[in-house]
C-alpha cells in the first residue's frame, strides 16, 4: 500500500529529531550522526510513498540511520589505519550493533537536541542555524535561502557549529539543574529570533517559512515542558503575532500600520489558540517577559477596532516589561503605549531619553515613533521631516516607501 508523499514527508520532518537523538544517545559523534540521519530520512523519502510506511517507522529510520553511521565510522576507521602504519584499535562492538530498542528515542530527545544546538559555546548565528538543521530537519540550502546567504556559507556555518559541539564533549542529555533554567532561555531566545527573522526581517522573501518553523518548535518545547509559563508565554506571542500576517502588508509589500489593518483577515483561530494559551500561564503567577509580550498582543488583538484598545492596561503592561530588560525596542513601544493613553507629549518625553542610544542610533524605528507622536501632536512639519529621517534609516525598500509616502502626505496637507 503506497503513502501519498505529502503524508510520508510530514511524517519524517516529525521524526527527524527523534531520530537524531536516539543515534546520538546511543553512539555519540553528533556530526556524523546528522549525516547519517539525513541518509536514512532520504532513504524513507524515496522508499515509503511506494512501499507504505513501515509498521515502527520511527524504529526503521534508527535502524537504518545506525547502520549508515556504523559503515562511516568503520570508513573514518579504516582511512586513519591507512593513514597510521601502527594502526589503531578498533571501536568497540557496542558502537557497531544495529540499535534495536527505540525506547531512548522519546520526544525527551528532541528536547537535548534544542539544547545542544543552542548550548552557550555558539555564536546565535550558529545556534540559529544548527537547530533549523538538527530539529527543524530544514536543508543547508533551505536556511540559507531564508536568511540570505549563499549556500556555502551556510555549509560552513553548520560545519563549524557541528564541531564545536563535538569538540566541547558535551554528554548528551539534560542539563544539570543549577543551569537548566539558563540554558531554556537560550533555546526560546533562538525560537524567538527565528520567529522575528521570519516575521520582521527588513529583506527578503519566502520568510513565512521560518515563522512557521519556530512555531513548530515552539510547540514541540510546550509540548514537553507543559508546565512552563514561557515556553507557553512564547508559543502564544508568536501565534497571537502570526495571526496578523494576512493583513499587515499591502499586495506591494508596503507595511499596513495595526490601526488600519483590515481585521477581518486576523486569524481568529490563532488568536483564540494564544490568548488561551497566555491566560493558562499568567494564572500560574511570576510571569516572564514571554508571558508579559504576548499578554500585550492578546489585548491586541481581542480589540475589535483600534479604538477599542485597551491602551492603558497594555502601557501597564510594558512598564512592567521594561523593568524585567533594558530593551530599546521594549521602551519604543511603552512611549507609543503612553502617547495612546496620556497624550502624545507624554510619550515624547519618554523618547527624549532614548536619543543617546547607540543601540537606536542607525536604527529607522526611533525616528519613525517620534514622527508618528509628532503627527498626533499636530506638528506636521517635525513629523515629515522625521519620516524623512526615518526613511534614510529604512533597509528595506517597501518601509522606506511607506515612510516617505508619510513625509509627502504631511507636505502636501500642509
């Protein structure tokens, strides 16, 4: 009985980091055994939509992922003997046996896999990479389509993060208790940054493919770690954000501001799914900065028009947000949060202390803020001359059209 190959690839993309980590457990050799994988995920690939699926095809992938690695570690083997006139000892029978018992190979495994990729040893960037390559099972090409580089240089950024973790020794397995709590924040901070990549990156397109991985993983965190309030708070954040994406870019990539979205186009069932989501886990109590975000965009979006936002209780909200990180981003936000509900001149006097940041300093959003304040306040002419500012700051071509679009709409009204 044939599998429709659509079925068969979802399947193995679910499969994948169990697999990986079942082969790690058992042999060790990270980057081998990503190589090995890979092989045995291809092999299902072209094998199962004609055969059917195999009766264990989690067990199947292991078996033949285990022997795939046994014959690369015997050839390794076999070209450093050759290369050594004394020879060397041979492996160990245990490291060449077929594995026959999945059991070690739980969704347990796919959460050490998120730590290894994301251990504290690699560059973000690397990080970012090896989980999309490790747990996402996304290929070398697909990353660096996504992220704008050429496939070579993602090769060796995979290559590199890959010996580093074989080169730190790193055992597989969960992380002692006194850093679990560290090492879980780097894990949802790499989810968060490919999130935003994919979501606010400032080029390129095709970037739906990336919000849609890290709401993948993302759940898949949530799924093992139910009773954690931001591996839930940040599986909200990025549902309750995606379930705009239909409305916040016009058909020429100009982006839509919130307040004149077309809401009817929100996703009610993301949302529904979120708010659900960030309620359970502010009623545990002690919220973190992934709770407080996406508590911010369920009022978001439950409002039924803009008008009906609830603008003092999310200003609440991001006082509260800025005292748990000095976040310039964050402190953007809480003035345009206190001009909407005190006045734009109290949220002005809030930008004047983020002038000297250096953090801002070539960034488009602290002029834009301003000129968007600046135009509440009636002060056309500040307001297009720091759209204008804003535009010279923009990396992408449809923000610095809209920017520019809002310069000339002041100039010709004024």
């Amino acid at each position: 009985m044939t599998t429709p190959r659509g079925e068969a690839e979802d399947l193995l993309r679910g499969l994948a980091p169990r697999v990986l980590g079942a082969v790690v457990r058992r042999y060790g050799h990270f980057d081998t055994a990503e190589d090995a994988v890979q092989e045995a995920l291809l092999a299902a690939a072209v094998r199962w939509p004609e055969d059917g699926l195999p009766d264990n095809p989690l067990g199947w992938l292991v078996t033949v992922a285990a022997r795939r690695l046994t014959d690369l570690l015997r050839a390794e083997q076999a070209r450093r003997e050759r290369e050594d006139a004394a020879g060397r000892r041979a492996l160990p029978e245990w490291r060449l046996a077929p594995v026959s018992d999945t059991s070690t190979a739980g969704s347990d495994d796919t959460l050490i896999l998120l730590f290894m990729c994301c251990h504290p040893a690699l560059s973000p960037a690397s990080q970012i990479a090896l989980t999309l390559r490790a747990v996402g099972g996304l290929t070398t090409a697909q990353i660096a389509r996504a992220f704008l580089v050429p496939e070579a240089t993602m090769t060796r950024r995979i290559t590199r993060a890959k010996q580093r973790v074989r080169d730190s020794g790193l055992p597989f397995g969960m992380p002692a208790r006194a850093d679990h709590d560290a090492r879980l924040s780097a894990v949802l901070h790499v989810l968060y940054l490919v999130f935003t990549e994919g979501y606010a990156g400032e080029a390129g397109l095709r970037r739906e493919d990336l919000t849609a991985e890290a709401i993948r993983l993302a759940r898949i965190v949530h799924r093992l770690l139910p009773d954690d309030g931001e591996a839930a708070g940040l599986l909200a954040l990025m549902l309750l954000t995606d379930a705009r994406r239909a409305a916040r870019t016009a058909p020429d990539g100009t982006p839509i501001p919130m307040a004149e979205q077309d809401r009817t186009l929100w996703d009610a069932a993301r949302i529904a799914e979120g708010v659900a989501l960030v309620d359970a886990a502010l009623a545990r109590g002690a919220p973190g900065p992934y709770q407080v975000q996406a508590a911010i965009a369920a009022l978001h979006d439950e409002a039924r028009s803009a008008d009906t936002t609830d603008w003092p209780q999310i200003a609440a909200l991001y006082e509260v947000l800025t005292g748990m990180s000095d976040n310039p981003v964050t402190l953007l936000n809480h003035a345009v949060a206190v001009a909407m509900s005190r006045g734009p001149r109290a949220g002005l006097d809030l930008l004047d202390g983020l002038e000297g940041d250096e953090r801002l300093a070539r960034d488009h959003r602290l002029p834009a803020v301003r000129a968007h304040l600046l135009e509440m306040a009636g002060q056309r002419a500040a307001a297009r001359e720091a759209y204008l500012a804003a535009a010279r700051r923009a990396a992408s071509l449809p923000r610095r059209r809209y920017l520019n679009a809002r310069a000339a709409h002041l100039g010709d009204d004024g």
